[in-house]
C-alpha cells in the first residue's frame, strides 16, 4: 500500500472518528438537558428553548468561572439555563432584563457566532450572561413581545 494512501485512510478514519464522537456528545447534551428542563416545566409553559446553548459566562463571576452547554428555556416569566456540568442553573426574570443584544465575545471568550447577551438586574446590581444559542434575534424580538404584552 503506497505511504500516501495509507496517510489518507488514517486521516479520514480520525475525521469519522471525531464527526461520531461530536454526535454522540451533542446527542448526550441534549437528552440530558431536555430531561432537566422537563422536570421544571410543562410544554405548554415553554416559548423558546435551546438545548445545545453554551453559556459564556455569569459576568459577576468573572474570567475564571466554568463555562459550560445546557439548554436554555424562555418561559412568560424568565430565561432559565440549566447547566449541565457542573450542575447549575441561572434563573433570569424578563421584568429584570435591561438590555439584550447581539455580540462576538464575553468576558474575554469571542466567537465567529452571535451570542445573546441579557444585561439584567440582580439584588439592585447590573449583571450580564451570553449564550451561543440558535437564532437569538429570534430569542430577543420574541422577549419583546412578551415583555410589550405584559406592560400594556
């Protein structure tokens, strides 16, 4: 067997190799979250959720924190992520929510990606958390509408 197609069949059995293993891992996420957020909440009760968000960060714990994948749920009432390791959670109310946008980067970590960025208040200190989730204008226009709803 020439030297270049062995290379070449060691290099597409890693690229499987990983490309399985991906699967498996995000497939794992998600089982694992989508069960958590099951047992907190009712299907009736969930307006968006993700379960493959990756969190980029609590910014009143600073750069060192653990970051992490869980999923996060929109309800009527707050965005809450469940993290999966370690096990956490972080509850925000819409009616603490100051600001949301759109960035590349928090607390030091960028990405290519948009994440969702929600400016919030917590026990009369401004906070912040981003999450690396699928279509998050779509997750800021629709907290608009909940929060417009619930002001008129």
């Amino acid at each position: 067997m020439p030297t270049w197609l062995l290379v070449l069949t060691i290099f597409s059995s890693i690229v499987v190799l990983a490309g399985l293993l991906q699967l498996g891992l995000t497939k794992g996420i998600k089982t694992q979250t989508s069960k958590r957020v099951a047992k907190s909440y009712a299907t009736e009760q969930i307006i968006l959720v993700d379960y493959l968000a990756n969190c980029f960060g609590l910014q009143s714990a600073g750069v060192w924190q653990v970051r992490g994948n869980g999923g996060l749920v929109l309800t009527n009432d707050c965005l809450h992520f469940f993290m999966l390791l370690p096990n956490k959670e972080f509850r925000v109310p819409l009616t603490n929510i100051t600001q949301m946008t759109i960035t590349k980067s928090h607390l030091g970590k960028a990405t290519p990606f948009d994440l969702l960025k929600v400016t919030f208040q917590d026990e009369g200190k401004e906070d912040s958390i981003a999450w690396l989730i699928k279509n998050p204008r779509n997750w800021i226009s629709t907290i608009e509408q909940i929060r417009q709803k619930q002001n008129s």
